[in-house]
C-alpha cells in the first residue's frame, strides 16, 4: 500500500515537473523575440513592449460593438505594426478591425475581409488623403473600409458596417 502510494506521488511529481519545464520552454521564444508579431493583453502592454509609439484608438465607438479589444497584436520587426480586433455585443465575430503599420505592404484582412469592392473613392478624413472601400463581406453583409497615411504609419479600418458609421469611427481617431 505504501509503495503504491509512493509510486503515485513520484509519478504525479514527474508529471508537475515535466509540465513546468515545457511552460518554462515556451515563455523562452516570447522573451528571445520580443518584437515578432504576437498577441498582448491591451494596448498599453503593446505600446511598452514594441517600438510603436503612437497607437491610434477610436473615442467614438456605436453601442453594436464590444470594448475592450477581443484581440491586439503587434510587433516591433521587422517593421512596427499592430492589429486590434473587436467583437459585436454578445457575439464571438470580429466586427471591426483597425491596424496600422509601417509598411504598405503589411496587410490584415483577415476577419473583416471584403469578398467585392462595389465602390472605392477618395475621401477627404480630418484634412488626410483617404481611401474608402464599400462592399460586401461573407454572407453578403454590408462592409466598409477606409485607409489613410498618418505620418510613418498607414492605418486601416474595416468594418462590418456602413460607410457612414465607419466614417465616424476613423474620424474620431484623429484629433
């Protein structure tokens, strides 16, 4: 009886031991690189750990959406970037997503991508040279998307949502 005991506890001591060190191992590629593209809690963590500086948040946001962020990712090489994602009210769909990088070739589609581009015209947002998209995303839902430069960043916001809403989300992230 005794020796089963023993035998269990130095199994379940094996097993505490292996599971700290695989834990232990995956931290190391996080800490080694910490400016490849990876997820954060917010977006002040963001900002402290990569080398973006300013990270633009809208201060408009319709009651249809989700705050805080469901997803923010981001990395410092090999150019800065970040990503956020939110989420409708009581739903698991990302509904709106803003990135900004500085690279023109960075491109995150992803979970709000438009499957038809109906229209696409320059749009005067805050005194910047704007680009807005209208078309439709999956299931044929309305979607929208607006993209500006903003010093050395190019930001990109798309939403599924009207162009009229998604106006007033991008205008509310500039001062």
């Amino acid at each position: 009886m005794k020796r089963g005991i023993l035998r269990f506890l130095a199994f379940a001591g094996a097993v505490a031991v292996l599971a700290g060190g695989l834990k232990i191992l995956s931290w190391i590629p996080a800490v080694a690189q910490k400016d490849v593209l990876r997820e954060y809690a917010d977006v002040e963590e963001a900002r402290a750990t990569t080398s973006i500086g300013k990270i633009f948040v809208p201060s408009y946001f319709p009651q249809n959406l989700a705050w805080p962020p469901s997803r923010i990712l981001a990395q410092g090489k090999p150019f800065p970037a970040l990503i956020m994602e939110f989420e409708k009210v009581g739903g698991k769909e990302v509904a709106l997503l803003i990135s900004q990088s500085a690279s023109e070739d960075f491109s995150s589609a992803g979970k709000v991508r438009m499957l038809e581009v109906t229209e696409s015209v320059p749009y005067p947002l805050k005194g910047r040279d704007a680009l807005l998209e209208v078309g439709v995303c999956e299931r044929d839902e309305p979607c929208a998307g607006i993209s500006w430069r903003e010093g050395t960043y190019r930001i990109v916001v798309r939403a599924r949502t009207t162009p009229f809403e998604l106006i007033k989300i991008a205008e509310s992230m500039l001062k």
